[in-house]
C-alpha cells in the first residue's frame, strides 16, 4: 500500500469525533505492539475480525488498519481491542 492509498484510507476510516465505550464481555485487548506482531507474523488478518483501537480501560470508535508497518498511534490510545469473527 503506497502512502497516498494509505492517507485516503485514514481519512475515510477517521470518525468526526472519537467515542469511547466500556469494553463488551468479549474481544481480545492488546498493546498497539503486540498487535503490529499479530499482524506481521500474521495470526490476525483482517478478514478474522474487527479492531478498534483503545485505551487499557475503554475501546474507542476508531477502526485499525490492517498493515502491520502503519498502525496509526492516535493520541491516547495505546492499545487495540480485537473482535474474532
């Protein structure tokens, strides 16, 4: 994915306002790094699930991106929130 492709990607997946909810009795909560090892060593693609990047206590409304060497670090949120299908 060249960089333009990535920003567009960004642009349309940014929400407007970012909203944080408490965490479902569900998902897997991991740190931003641990989920860039997942996505390079590839025991999560993103046809497995869904991500939404969080903090250690709230996910938020942001979705991840799917490539392990760009994983936007948002402000204040240092982890992911991952849904297994």
């Amino acid at each position: 994915m060249n960089e333009q492709d990535r920003l567009a990607m960004e642009q349309d997946q940014a929400p407007k306002e970012v909203i944080y909810s408490d965490f479902s009795k569900f998902g897997d909560l991991m740190t931003l790094e641990e989920f860039r090892e997942h996505l390079r060593s590839r025991m999560i693609v993103s046809s497995d699930g869904d991500g939404y990047y969080a903090t250690a206590t709230q996910r938020s409304n942001i979705p991840v991106c799917f490539d392990a060497d760009y994983v936007v670090e948002p402000p204040g949120l240092t982890h992911v929130m991952w849904y297994n299908k």
